[in-house]
C-alpha cells in the first residue's frame, strides 16, 4: 500500500481584506485538495515593510526573513489575487519584490488564480514578474476567473461547475509539476 505524504503549499491572497473572495477561493482550494496538501495561509503581507533593495542586502527585517523561509520550505506556492484599478495589489507585489534577489520563487512550482470583476490586466502583468522570477511552470498553472464574485459565494462555495473543473484541473497539473521535482 502506497502512503501518500501531503506536499506543504503556501497559499497567497493579494487581498488583504479579510472577507475577500480570493481569501474565501484559497479555503475553497484548501478543502478540495485537503487530501494532498497542507495548506498554510500567509496573511501577513500587510506586516512587510515596502520593499528596499539596500534593505535587503544589508539588513532584512525579521517579517521578510519569515516570508521568505516560508516559501523556500514550500513543496509549492498558490496566489489568488484580485486586480485593483487594473493593476497587481500593492501589497502583493511588495511581497514578490522581497524575493526577487533571494530568489524564493526560483525553480517553485507555483500556481496563479486572478480572481476579479475582469482581471486580465494583473493577471497578465503578474504572470510576466512570475516568469521572470523563475516559477516553476507558471505557464500551466494559472487561471483567470472574471466576474469572481458571481462564482464564487460569500459561504466560500465554488458555484459554477465550469470553474470548479478548472480548478480541480490546475490542482492534479499543480500536483504532478511538485511530484516531477522530487
């Protein structure tokens, strides 16, 4: 009998609003895949000082170093991230930048989901930064769900089928791109 070990994921919301519909998509995530993942939910974006490249050469503050040994002991990385004002939350991509010379993402399978009214325009800009940081298949592991909050209730139910597929699709390709790197 083989023994399925669960594979560590850092999940990710560029929200910083507790209710936000991608804080409730990451808790949907987490029940679907709960047999495969232990999920651990980084909520402290907000607690990172804004990014400073001398900062991150001569002194990194602790929240920093604590962000980044999260992610750098990850199987794997899930981002859900509305769009605001047709850009990446600030928040969000000030958490990226504190990774881009200790290079976290490097090599990291990694999954994007742009959930938002439309969304295109983050989810374009934050797939580019994401392949240029080196995430593991990136290309392969991301979604763009428009018009989120009509798919996604405030209960944290994934209501259209069409969706759920989708995610349920991205878990198993997100899962078997952890299972190649072992």
């Amino acid at each position: 009998m083989e023994v399925l070990i669960k594979k560590n994921i850092v999940a990710i919301s560029g929200s910083t609003r507790k209710g936000s519909t991608n804080h409730l998509l990451i808790n949907a995530i987490k029940e679907l895949t709960a047999d495969i993942f232990n999920m651990t939910y980084f909520e402290g974006l907000i607690d990172l000082p804004a990014f400073n490249p001398d900062e991150s050469f001569e002194h990194t503050p602790g929240s920093v170093l604590f962000f980044r040994a999260l992610l750098k002991n990850a199987d794997g990385i899930l981002i859900c991230t509305p769009e605001y004002a047709h850009g990446v939350p600030g928040t969000l991509k000030n958490a990226i930048d504190w990774t881009v010379s200790s290079a976290e993402f490097s090599g990291k399978p990694t999954v994007l989901i742009t959930a938002a009214t439309e969304g295109q325009y983050a989810h374009s800009s934050l797939l580019e930064t994401l392949k240029v940081i080196e995430a593991r298949n990136i290309e392969n592991l991301q979604l763009l769900i428009p018009f989120a909050k009509s798919k996604i209730n405030t209960a944290g139910e994934i209501t259209e089928e069409k969706i759920l597929r989708e995610i349920e699709s991205l878990m198993i390709r997100f899962k078997d791109t952890i299972a190649v790197q072992d």
